[in-house]
C-alpha cells in the first residue's frame, strides 16, 4: 500500500506534511522530495525539476547514478561509521534499569568482541528524582558505582551516558580524566536547545566527546527546525547531532531530506547521527538510509531491544556494514544467551499498538499502557480508540 497521498495536482504527492515529485520520465520513475511543507513552494520546485529532466539536465546523471550504487557501493564497506550499542540504556526503559550485573557483563563482553564502538551504559539521572529503591544503577551511572563495577579493567570500548536536560545534575559529571565515560550525549526537545547547548559545552570543557540529540523531530515545524540546527550547528562544542525518530514514525524519503538540513547546517564538521524506532519496521531502512546520505554514528541495540516498539538491532546492522572489524557472531551469541530469555519477561518490539502510534506520529505511551495491561491484544479497540481523540 502506497503511504503517499495524493494532492490533487498530477505528480505531486505528499507524506507527513512534505512534498513529493513522482512522475515516470523515459522509462525513469523519479521520486524525490521537494523539501517543504509549503504547496505554492512545492508546485513551483515540482515545475523546475520536470523541466531540467525534459530538457535533458538530470536524466542521464540519474541513471549513471543507480549503476555506481549497485555496481560499486553495495559490495564495498565506509571504515568512517561507527556503531553505538545502547541495549543498556534504552532496553533499561523497559525495565527500570534493573539489569543484573551478569547481564551486564556479557553485554559489555560481547559488545567488545564484536568490534563495535560505543556501549551507552545508561544514563546519568539525578538520583533526587529517579529513586535507587525504584531504579537500577544504570539510570544515574554515578563514578563510583562504574569504577566498582570495572574495576581496574580497562573497557576496551569506548562508553557513553545520556542525559536529560532537567534531570541531570551537572555536579554528577566529573571530569573526563577522573570517569571511565568517554561521550556525554545530550538528549533535548527543540525548545531546550539554548539549555542543551550550554550542558554540552560544560561537558567538552571537562574533556569529553559531546552530542546534541533532538528528539521527537517528526512534531517539530519546519520554521522550528531550521533554526534550532542553525543554533546547532554554530555550536563548536557539540562533536555530534543525532536525528532521534522518538515515535518512530518517519519513512526513508523524509530521512534523506532531513539528513541533508542537518549536514548543511554544521558548521564545525560536526558528525550526523540516527537513533530511530522501530514502530513501523522502519528503525533499520532508516538508519541504513541516515549512512548512505552522510550519518557516520549509528545507535542500535540487541535484538533491537529498547523502549516499546524498540530500536535498530545491532546483529542486523553489524551484516549490513560488511566492515571486517565487526564480528556478528558474539551478538548472535549474545540475543540467544541474554535476550530470548529476557523476552519472557519483558516486552519490547514490533506490535500493532506500537505501529498505530507510529503512523498517527503519536508518542508510543498509550501502546505501551496497552501491552502491559490483560488487554494487550485488543487491536481494534485501541486502533478507536486512538482514533477517535
């Protein structure tokens, strides 16, 4: 089933508030975004590229183009993307971080021998608002608890924290030289960007790699957008910023559109990253296509653990890459050991709760309230219900 809507103009189509070109030209079928939301905007770019294609500007570079990907890229590997494992910190959402110290450990130790890059350990929430009695250690990370935990063992992965503006205290993050934490990843809305911005530049001055994630980017205007990533991407503190697909609602067309407003932004060579959700089976297509248009830092989890619909799995991302340093088999090794058990318990992944939230681009907290109660399979009456607000 097509998920493009038709406008009522020959060849103009729209998905999620931007349109599309779609139109068959000399046995090529072109379908690009005309990157705005905007409908005059759109018919006037929609006329310039019919006319570039008929006068014969694009065609030929087009199909040139398709032969390099498949006869080229497809077999060949970038050594520039890196893979960040966060089963610990976003499968702790669904559990409330409480991991045993065995599950831990063999995630770290399969993380390690499967060449990945980063391991997000958790977060490092203020434990003022976030409870030990209700949450595991993994949800504030404190140094002492990461020293007991390692001991003198020396990682042999580089690790990374979350933290939520409003519920970090600054005074937890010591600096780099004295933590076992290589990258703080800063998560925010569009509105907390100014905040955000000043946590990063708190967490570079003591010596650590930095990331801005922008959640919730499919609510986000578009008038919002641009000037949060131009705020952004002035910020030559922030080494990172991820596109976050927070309802896990987006489709590959507007992952390329967005990911070219986000490279274009940067203005300090600041790395792209994808954390998306899976709620509609799009978390992997997605962050395939965030690589193959410039993202070089790609989230993931195992067996796609995370919260409701979940993420990306690492064990699928790792085959797609090809790149020789990655080793599948002790993830592989890890989801049968770890994860199969795990589901027993807890529930995480593709669901028709989670894929009604996604395509509504609704957060997933109602589907997430329905898979945990007696009702969790009553499709229809939450598809109403939904619908019906």
């Amino acid at each position: 089933m097509s998920t493009f809507q038709g406008t009522g103009i020959k060849n103009l189509k729209i998905r999620g508030g931007v349109y599309y070109w779609r139109q068959k030209v000399d046995g090529v079928q072109f379908s690009e975004s005309l990157q705005t939301g905007d409908r005059e905007e759109a018919q006037r770019r929609m006329a310039e590229k019919v006319y570039a294609v008929k006068s014969g500007m694009v065609l030929k570079e087009k199909k040139m183009t398709k032969i390099k990907d498949i006869s080229e890229e497809s077999v060949d590997y970038w050594p520039q993307l890196k893979v960040l494992d966060c089963t610990i910190r976003d499968g702790g959402l669904m559990n409330n971080h409480q991991f045993s110290d065995e599950f831990v450990h063999l995630v770290h130790k399969s993380l390690v021998a499967s060449g990945v890059d980063y391991m997000e350990i958790g977060y490092k929430a203020d434990k003022k608002l976030f409870s030990p009695d209700e949450y595991g250690p993994w949800k504030s990370c404190t140094e002492d608890h990461l020293n007991r935990f390692f001991g003198d063992e020396d990682p042999g992965i580089k690790m990374s924290v979350l933290v939520d503006i409003g519920r970090t205290d600054e005074d937890d993050i010591v600096r780099a030289d004295k933590s076992l934490i290589d990258l703080v990843r800063v998560a925010c809305y569009i509105h907390q960007i100014p905040s955000a911005l000043e946590m990063v530049k708190m967490a570079k001055d003591k010596g650590y790699e930095t990331s801005v994630n922008l959640m919730a980017i499919s609510t986000v205007p578009e008038f919002e957008l641009n000037k949060g990533l131009e705020l952004i991407g002035k910020c030559k503190d922030a080494d990172m910023l991820y596109l976050v697909d927070s309802f896990g609602s987006l489709y590959y067309e507007q992952i390329e559109d967005l990911m070219r407003r986000y490279l274009g932004a940067m203005e300090h060579g600041q790395q792209i990253g994808i954390h998306a959700h899976n709620n509609q089976q799009m978390a992997y297509v997605n962050t395939v296509c965030s690589a193959i248009n410039g993202a070089t830092m790609l989230d993931s989890t195992l067996d796609g653990m995370g919260r409701g619909a979940g993420n990306c799995p690492t064990e699928l991302l790792l085959g797609f890459l090809r790149n020789p340093k990655f080793k599948q088999r002790p993830i592989i090794e890890a989801v049968e050991k770890l994860m199969v058990p795990l589901r027993e318990s807890i529930d995480w992944g593709y669901s028709i709760p989670y894929m009604i939230t996604g395509q509504m681009n609704e957060h997933p907290r109602a589907a997430i309230k329905l898979r945990e109660s007696d009702k969790r399979n009553e499709f229809i009456k939450f598809y109403d219900e939904m619908h019906d607000q």
